[in-house]
C-alpha cells in the first residue's frame, strides 16, 4: 500500500471522497496511488492541498523524485 493511500486513510477518507474533494476521478486518484500514474503539476497541487501536506512530504510520500 503507497504511502499517499496510508495518509488517505489515517483522515478516514475513501478513494472516491478524496477525489472529490481534489476534483478529479476516483480512477486518476487509484493510479496515482499504486504508482502507475506520475501526477500533472495540477493533480500534484491538488494532492498537497487535499492531502494537507507539504510539497517535500508529496514527493516522500509518492515515491517520485522531484
């Protein structure tokens, strides 16, 4: 399990309330999670915004380098 999946469920959010909130799709949200999709700058904004964490802490937690 990725860790940005981890901080979705430590705020007790399901895939498909988190990608609500971000305003993207529950399926962009699921590939971004198990690595299978590098986010645009846009979904990476929206991720730290939604996820409440810094930039930094984005690219520990996905796995990505900056």
């Amino acid at each position: 399990m990725s860790e940005l999946a981890i901080l979705r469920m430590r705020k007790g959010l399901t895939q498909k309330v988190m990608a609500e909130k971000m305003g993207i799709h529950v399926a962009t949200l699921s590939l971004i999670e198990r690595k299978r999709l590098v986010p645009s700058d846009d979904h990476r904004r929206k991720i730290v915004a939604a996820y409440g964490i810094e930039e930094a802490d984005f690219f520990e937690a996905s796995g990505l380098a900056k």
